[in-house]
C-alpha cells in the first residue's frame, strides 16, 4: 500500500540533517515495521523512499492516509526533484 503523511516530529533530534528539510512536508511514505526498541518500541513505523531520513514512528505522522499509486508516485516526484 502507499500513503501520504505530514512529517511533524516530535524530537527533530532524532533525526539527521537531511530530515530538517522535510519537517511540515506532505511525503510519499510506505508501510515499515513494528519498532521493537527505543522510546517507539512497539509502533508502527514507515519509511520515506529515496531519502536518509530512516523510521518514521506513525506518532511523528499527522494526517496519514492511503493513497492510490499515481498520487504516491507524483509526490514521490517532486520530493526527488526538491533533492537534486
């Protein structure tokens, strides 16, 4: 499945560099894991494709949804471009 989210963190330090630039950005995100350590054990987490931006614990997430593969796809897309 692919979904979309605002990336809104609750701690930006634990997170790199690279992650400020996204903080308040609507991102492409996919479906991770259950985080099985740390101060997010046990939650969901995604991920941001083409970034190094790592886990996202769905509590750093505001308005997640699913959402069809050509509306992921075009974010997706201006989130490369914004990074070249």
């Amino acid at each position: 499945m692919y979904f979309e989210a605002i990336f809104n963190p609750a701690d930006k330090k634990e997170y790199n560099t690279e992650a400020a630039g996204f903080v308040g950005k609507r991102l492409p995100i996919q479906e991770g894991w259950i985080i099985d350590e740390g101060p997010h054990k046990g939650l969901q987490c995604y991920y941001a494709p083409n970034t190094t931006i790592g886990k996202i614990p769905v509590s750093d997430l505001q308005e997640l949804k699913s959402i069809p593969f050509a509306r992921w796809q075009q974010l997706y897309s201006s989130i490369d471009s914004e990074n070249k």
